[in-house]
C-alpha cells in the first residue's frame, strides 16, 4: 500500500502504525528480554550447581584421605539429596561402594553400584557400574546375579572386561567350559591388552580340558 502514497502520507502511516502497535512491540521486547534474563540465571543456577556438587565429592575424596569415613558418607548423602542427577554424585556413589568391599559391606556396595548402574545419565559410568556390581555379587556367591547384571552386550571398549567377568561368574558356577569360552573371547576382543591374569586363567582351563596324551600307554 506504502508505494501508492505521498511521503507525508507515508510517515503518517508509519506514526500511526507505531502508536498502533507498541504495546504489541514493546510487550515483545519484554518478553524476549525476560526470557534472556531467565536463562542467564538458569545458567548461572546450574554453574553453580555443578560447583557445589564437585566441592563435596572433592570433600568426600579429601575426608576418605584423611581416614574420616563418616564424614565422606554424610557428603554422599548431601549429594543424593542435593544433586541427584550429577555425574559427581554418580562418581561419589561409585567411590562409597569401594569404602564398602574394602569393609566387607558387600551388600551395601551393590545397592550403591545398582544405583548408579540403573540411573547414570553418563553411560560409561554406568558400564564401570555394571562390571564393579557383577565383581560384588560374584564375591557374594551369586554368579547367575552377575551373569544378570552383564546380560547386555558392551561396547567394543568394554567388550573384554565383560567377557572377562563373565568367565569369573561360569567359573563360580562350576562350568568352566563356558568360562574358558568368555576368557577367551575376552583375550581376543579388540581392546584387551596384555592381560597376565586372564592368560593365566586360560592357561588352567585350556590344560584341565586337554585330552590325556598318549605317554604311560
């Protein structure tokens, strides 16, 4: 419509088209300013947050240090309380359950490892929870629990140590053809490395599954 008039007629139409719309125009500056506004404080709410929830878990490495095992597990409860979702309380959980094998609570570590195995946001954390549980409920006597708890397969970076303790668990249950397989197919995933201990195991395996040979005929 603009091209069809004056230029007077052209800066009155744009005067009223403002005075028309301002409230419209400055109610969305205001919103976009408040939104602006409303994530800088949510960042600066989960900046700190996060700092808050790395100053505990230092506290808790730093009272294990000092041999102050209370205090460490009163930080841990502040952290389930305060920053359930944390990748730190994640790592302090996984720190509270080595406190507890190392004090022979093997039913508290496993509640702590299946806590962080079931709801880590962090996946990878969740596989070291994995493999440290199924270790606890082997020591526990339950290997079918173990073979439970590693049931899934894992990514190719995790792939021998679960084989691995896999075997530990068929081994536990007595079948130690099926534990011989998992060391094997554990020595043979892409990521295994030198493994003296598991080269041992197959060592013990691989002679009792030997055929006798023919010497003493």
């Amino acid at each position: 419509m603009e091209e069809y008039l004056s230029e007077k007629e052209q800066w009155e139409w744009l005067k009223a088209q403002v005075r028309e719309n301002a409230l419209a125009v400055l109610g969305a500056v205001v919103v976009v300013v408040a939104g602006l506004a409303g994530w800088r404080w949510w960042q600066q709410h989960q900046d700190a947050a996060r700092l808050a929830a790395g100053g505990k878990y230092i506290g808790m490495v730093q009272s294990l240090e000092r041999g102050d095992r209370s205090q460490a597990l009163v930080l841990l409860g502040e952290l389930e309380r305060d920053a359930p979702g944390s990748p730190y309380t994640d790592q302090a959980k996984l720190l509270a359950a080595r406190v507890y094998v190392d004090g022979n609570e093997l039913d508290k570590a496993a509640r702590e490892l299946a806590a962080v195995a079931m709801n880590s946001k962090d996946h990878e954390l969740g596989l070291i929870a994995r493999l440290r549980l199924a270790r606890v409920q082997i020591a526990q006597r339950q290997p079918d629990a173990a073979l439970s708890t590693l049931k899934e397969s894992a990514p190719a970076s995790f792939a021998a140590r679960f084989h691995e303790v896999r075997g530990d668990a068929y081994f536990a249950k007595g079948d130690r053809a099926a534990a011989l397989r998992e060391y094997r197919e554990a020595k043979s995933a892409p990521e295994a490395g030198a493994a003296p201990l598991l080269d041992l195991k197959i060592a013990d395996l691989a002679a009792d599954s030997a055929p006798p040979t023919a010497a003493g005929k």
